[in-house]
C-alpha cells in the first residue's frame, strides 16, 4: 500500500477512510458484473481532490477547490467492451453499475472471478505531506513573491502571472483475476507567465515545473526562480529576428524537446493505434525505424515523475518499456487488451483520465537515451540552422507521423554558434523521418520539468518528457523565406 503521511484529504473507500471498500466487496460486485457471461471485469474506485490558485496584478485573482468521487465497472467479453459509472457509492447504485456494464455479455454462462488479494505498489513519489494540507496562505505568499521578482527583473515587464495547481488523486482497483490495489496519487504544479513591452513590441515568456513532489520542490525550483526565467525569455523575445525559412539542420536541446519525441513518435507506439492499422508503426516490429543512434524507453519508474505511476489504472504494476533500441523497432506499450491481441504481456500502460474514462495504451514518462557526443559540439558542427529551446503546441497526424510545432524559444546557429533569437519559428516534418535523420546525440540527457499533459480520445493524463541534445540533418523550419 502507499501512504502520504497523515492528511485531512483522504478517500472514504481508502484502508483507513471512513467507509473502506475491502476485498469482500468487490469480490461480490465482481461476481455481479460476471453473471451474464463476461470473461474479464475489473473495477476502478477513484477519489480526487484539487485546487488551485492564480495571481496577477498584485492581487490574488482565482482560488479553486474541488472534489470528485466514483467507481468505474469493465466488463469484457472477447473484443466487446461495457462500460458503466457511478458518482455514489452506496450498494444498491455499485450493483446496478456492474449489471450495465455487464449488458456487454447478456445471454451468456456466469463466470467465477478469482478472489481478490492485496498486492503491494512500488514507493515512486511517497511523501512525508502533501501540498493540499498546506495553509492556503502559503501558496499566494510564495505567487506574490513570484510576481515581484519577475517585476524586478526589468522595467520593461508590464506582467507577471503565478500559478499554483495541487491534487491528490487516490485509486483503487479490484480484477477479476485476483487483483487489489491500492495508490495515493500527488501532483504539484507552479507556473509563471511575463509579459514584456517595448515600444510597440510585446513578448511573453514562461516557466514552470513540478511532479509527484511536496512544496519541499520549491526549495531547488522556486516560484522566484520560475519568474525571473519567464521574464528573461520574454525580454530575449523582444529582440528576436523573424525566423528563416526552408529545409535545414535543426538542433533540439535537451529535456522539453522530448515533447516531440512524445507526439510525433511515442503516440504512434500505442499499441491500440498498431492493432486497428492506423498508425505508422504498425506491422513493422523488428524493423528499422529510426537513426541507429535513437533508443526510446517509456519509463514509469522514475522518482517523482509527474508521467511516474507505481500501478496503472488496470491494477498492473508498469516498469521500463524499451519501445526503439538502436533504431530497431522492439515493441508496443499495452493495456491489457492490446497486449491479449498481441499474445504478450502486459506493459502496465492503461491509462485514464478519472473513473468515468475507459482505460487505454498511452504514455507515462517517454525518454530518448543519451549518446555520447558533446553538446556543443553539436552547435559546433552546424554551418547554419536553428536551436529549438523551447516548444509550445503543435499538431500531429498519428496514421503517418506528419507535425507542426511552434516553438516559443529557439536561436539562429550561424558558423557553429548561437547567435539571434528568433521568432515565429514552426518545424514542419515527419516524425518517423526525423528520428532516421538524428546524426548526433548528446551526453547530457534531460528530463523536463513536470509541466506536461498528454491529450488522446477525449482524455488528458499528466505525462514526463526527456531527450538529450540532438542534432537531425534536415527539417522543415517555417517563417520567412531564406535571403
């Protein structure tokens, strides 16, 4: 089991909650959602409480607080999935939840679920506290202190907003084939947006940071910190030439570019999208697909992650998935249908949103490993491209791996330096053809602060990201055209 200390913000159906859900229960519930023939159920209860708080212009703007709670009931029965939800967690209501679920297999022989047993998690982001317990005016005491120190960066910031989002999410899950489990979920997350002016000129600027941590976080990556970052980029950004135009090397620098890595390549490593054929991966495990270079894990472990889990939302403990090893194909990330179609075990990939989501393959935290070259070597051996710093949105074809990316920092490299910043920058290209384009890899691989938030069918799940410096060949940068 894992356990976050003492705290006010507990889940009622939790071991020491107020009306704990044990294993007899969801052995009867279980029994109910497998009377009309279903081969597989599994329940997933879910308790979630956040909140969050906003600054700008000296005063505190937005305060939230939120709280959710509900059961979700799957039954299967071969490919045919039901799917049912509850707010209330009364008998009667989790009863009539199972038998909806269980209309996916009307007519059939009753089948047995195996008694369920507890089963211990791994310790990837226990804590002595969590921030929710934490006296609200703490938080808008370290945003003011934010929004002064990006103020004292310049004259010229005319804005500065701090935010601070905080939950705990708790989970429990009961399968048909004997699984009880049990996981208390942090998450933390402090942001900073400035705004710069000059003349007629305008620039913004951002950073942040977070993951499975406690406000002990702030201690290395404080809000102040996070400020004068954001103020720094948004008066660099003043300055910035229009982007160039046209096909040339592209530098990637390490931790946040991995967020390419993560839309462009690992959303087409979902093994659900290989099983329908609709991504660009499908049907060539064992196959080279990348530079020799390129080796992509999806890593569930690391501590703290904000992508970290220490069990999926199918009950299945996830580890280190090696997804492309020295540009070869090797493998899928699973939930258990996939993995049942595949005939391979599952990789503890199922995922979802909050107990009235369906589970699905998708990503936890997505790495390019490092190489071994210099990083600014890397600069060094560019004639002319651009440094990608930074990356705001972007769009992804997943069926053939075709992107855009804006990039909200990056710099012209002229002669093997960095020289402009630069503006309106969008990298344009295929990610599959990216990564058979890497020609260096840096030693200094990253992990990017915990900002990210992973968005598939409908459904948002925090997620990491990490790459080292990389150089590839040739992509597509769009601005103005090349004189």
């Amino acid at each position: 089991m894992s356990a976050l200390g003492s705290r006010r913000y507990q889940a009622p159906f939790s071991p020491h909650g107020s009306s704990p859900i044990d294993p007899e229960t969801c052995d009867r519930i279980l029994s109910v959602a497998l009377e009309t023939g279903g081969t597989y159920a599994d329940l997933f209860f879910e308790y979630r409480a956040g909140g969050g708080f906003g600054f700008e212009e000296g005063i505190l703007k937005s305060v939230s607080r939120g709280v959710s709670m509900g059961l979700g009931v799957r039954v299967q029965r071969g490919d045919a999935t039901g799917y049912a939800y509850c707010e209330e967690l009364e008998w009667e209501t989790m009863l009539r939840c199972a038998r909806t679920a269980a209309q996916i297999a009307s007519g059939g022989r009753a089948v047995t679920p195996v008694a369920v047993t507890r089963r211990r998690v791994p310790h990837r982001y226990d804590l002595p506290d969590v921030s929710l317990d934490q006296p609200g005016a703490d938080k808008r005491a370290l945003l003011e202190a934010a929004s002064r120190a990006g103020h004292a960066v310049d004259p010229r910031i005319i804005k500065v907003e701090a935010t601070f989002a905080e939950e705990v999410r708790e989970v429990l899950m009961a399968t048909s084939d004997g699984r009880f489990v049990y996981d208390v979920q942090p998450m933390m997350r402090v942001g900073v947006r400035a705004l710069a002016e000059s003349g007629d000129k305008r620039q913004e600027g951002s950073s942040g940071g977070g993951g499975r941590v406690s406000m002990a976080y702030l201690d290395a990556h404080s809000a102040e910190d996070h400020a004068r970052e954001a103020a720094r980029l948004a008066l660099a950004m003043l300055d910035a030439r229009e982007a160039p135009a046209g096909e040339m090397e592209v530098v990637l620098g390490p931790g946040d570019s991995g967020i390419l890595l993560h839309e462009a390549v690992g959303h087409g490593l979902e093994a659900d999208f290989n099983r329908k054929g609709t991504s660009n991966y499908s049907g060539k495990l064992g196959e080279r697909v990348a530079s020799e270079l390129c080796t992509v894990v999806d890593d569930a472990t690391l501590l703290q992650g904000r992508g970290s889990i220490n069990v999926d939302d199918e009950g299945l403990e996830p580890s280190s998935s090696v997804l492309i090893e020295r540009g070869v194909l090797r493998g899928y990330l699973h939930d258990r249908l996939s993995a049942r179609h595949y005939g391979v075990t599952p990789s503890g990939n199922g995922r979802r949103q909050s107990f009235s989501c369906h589970p699905m393959p998708r990503m936890t935290n997505t790495l390019l490993l490092a190489g071994d070259s210099d990083p600014d070597e890397i600069v060094r051996s560019v004639k002319r491209g651009v440094f990608a710093k930074r990356f705001g949105g972007g769009q992804v074809d997943i069926a053939n791996g075709d992107f855009v990316f804006s990039l909200t920092e990056s710099y012209l490299i002229e002669d093997g330096r960095l020289t402009a910043p630069l503006k309106g920058v969008n990298l344009i290209g295929n990610g599959p053809d990216a990564m058979r384009e890497v020609t260096m890899l840096g030693h200094d691989m990253q992990v990017s602060d915990g900002i990210w938030t992973c968005g598939k069918d409908g459904q948002s799940v925090p997620v990491g990201v990490g790459c080292p410096t990389i150089k590839i060949a040739k992509i597509t940068v769009g601005g103005t055209q090349l004189g």
